[in-house]
C-alpha cells in the first residue's frame, strides 16, 4: 500500500505517504514493516520539536478526537510523528487520518491506512503512552508546517490492572550499506498474546526526530527472550540513535496485521 526529528519550535508546533520499509528479523521471527524515506536524501533541517517526554498517563475518561501530537519531523518526503494517548482509555484499536499542513494553513497531504497497514494505525496503546506514526508525502518535510492527527473509528477499553510486562533493551545500531538496522532484545514475562506491536524512534546528532520504524512480531510466549533485527531499508545519518523502542501486545480480538498463525 502507498499512502500520499529532537531541540524545539515554538509552542504553537506541539507537533510535522508513506515508502515501505521491511523488518528483518532474527530467530525465525518476522516483523512486518512499511515506510522508508529516499536513499538520496539529505537530513531535514527543520522543524525542532520538544524531546520526547516520560508517560504521564492523565484521569481522562472520554477519548479526544485525536492523540495529543508530542513531536513530529521526518527524513526526505517520509513524515514521522509521535503521539501520546492522553486519556485514560486504551485505544484498543483505531484508524488515523494524518493531515500534514503548509505554512499558508492549506493541506498538502491527507493520509489514512487500513487495518493492515502499521504507517498510520494505532494498536494497543495505553493511557499516558506514545505511539510512532509515519506517512509518505510527495512534497519534502521541509515544507510542513503543522501536522494534525485524528482518530478513525477507535474502538476504547478500560485499561487492565497489570498490562502483560515486556521489556525491552536496545542492543545498537547499525549502517549496512543504503540501509539503517536496528537489535533490539525483547523479554515477554506474560503473554496476553503471541502478536506484540514493536517501534523504534530515531532521532539524529540533534535529537531531532528523523525516522519511525513499526511493525508487528508474532508467535511470543511466556517467558520469550527474542533478538531482534529492525530493518528500516533506508539509510541515514551514521550519526542516528535510537531515542526509545516500545513493545507492547496487540489486543485479543483485535487483527494483527501478520497472515502468520500462532498455535
């Protein structure tokens, strides 16, 4: 499928279709993975954005219309953003609509994805916790100004005394030739469920935000360790770092968007 980084803006920023990435992965498990910015490309200079801040899940009850946008940048023409969950709900579920906004206020791209996608489709996420998002555009990043990101059809839970424990430790980055990898060591504790949502940030030497890479790992069990190969197919800077990974389970009930079965 086809949809059409970290210093700060100014406050009125909070927040900036999308080429496919693959994950390679080790220990015969697949990551699925879509979005990567041009081989060709430059750093985007610009926006600045805010570092990414530590959960603070809020009271909330009722789901807003979108997540609250925590900083957003991107590599080339490929958007990435961070999102956080401000409400006290669990976004089971939900559809987004990425709007990304030039300096004269107009839309220069709309991009939505279905169930199948990982660019634009938030799974899983707990109050007070973020989320990586990304989108093609077919103009550079450069020219954004503001992003909006709204829910579509989110499908909410009250939130479970213990979430399953996962953790996670990054073990490096890596530059092979046109590509960036990323070996992450996942430990599943308790398994609510064999498909888990896997992200990395990558920020570059300025901690802007440059990259979202996302997919899905399936068949873990309990007491799981597993390394990972996070491959973006994309290069960038040798200087690139990972500022957070985030693993957590896809809901019971809801598609993985993995074809492969776990027993």
């Amino acid at each position: 499928m086809r949809t059409p980084s970290i210093p700060s803006r100014p406050p009125r920023r909070p927040a900036r279709r999308v080429s496919r990435a693959a994950v390679g992965l080790l220990a015969a498990l697949a990551l699925v993975l879509a979005g990567c910015s041009s081989p060709d490309s430059g750093i985007v200079p610009e926006p600045l954005v805010t570092p990414l801040p530590s959960d603070q899940p809020t009271s909330d009850t009722e789901l807003p219309a979108g997540p609250e946008i925590v900083t957003w940048g991107g590599h080339d023409q490929q958007l990435a953003i961070v999102v956080r969950n401000q409400s006290g709900l669990v976004v089971r579920d939900s559809g987004t609509v990425i709007e990304a906004i030039g300096a004269d206020g107009a839309v220069l791209a709309t991009v939505k994805g279905n169930e199948n996608t990982t660019c634009c489709r938030v799974v899983g996420l707990q109050p007070g916790a973020q989320y990586g998002l990304f989108a093609d555009l077919e103009v550079p990043v450069t020219q954004v100004d503001d992003v909006r990101v709204t829910y579509l059809e989110p499908q909410t839970e009250a939130p479970a005394p213990e979430p399953a424990p996962v953790t996670t430790s990054i073990v490096g980055v890596t530059h092979p030739a046109g590509d960036t990898v990323v070996r992450v060591d996942v430990d599943v504790f308790a398994a609510s469920s064999p498909y888990l949502v896997g992200q990395a940030f990558l920020v570059d030497q300025d901690d802007r935000l440059v990259g979202v890479v996302s997919g899905r790992f399936y068949c873990f069990g309990p007491d799981t360790t597993r390394q990972l190969d996070m491959q973006l197919l994309s290069p960038t800077p040798l200087t690139t770092r990972v500022s957070r990974v985030v693993v957590h389970p896809v809901p019971d009930g809801v598609p993985p968007g993995v074809s492969h079965p776990c027993n």
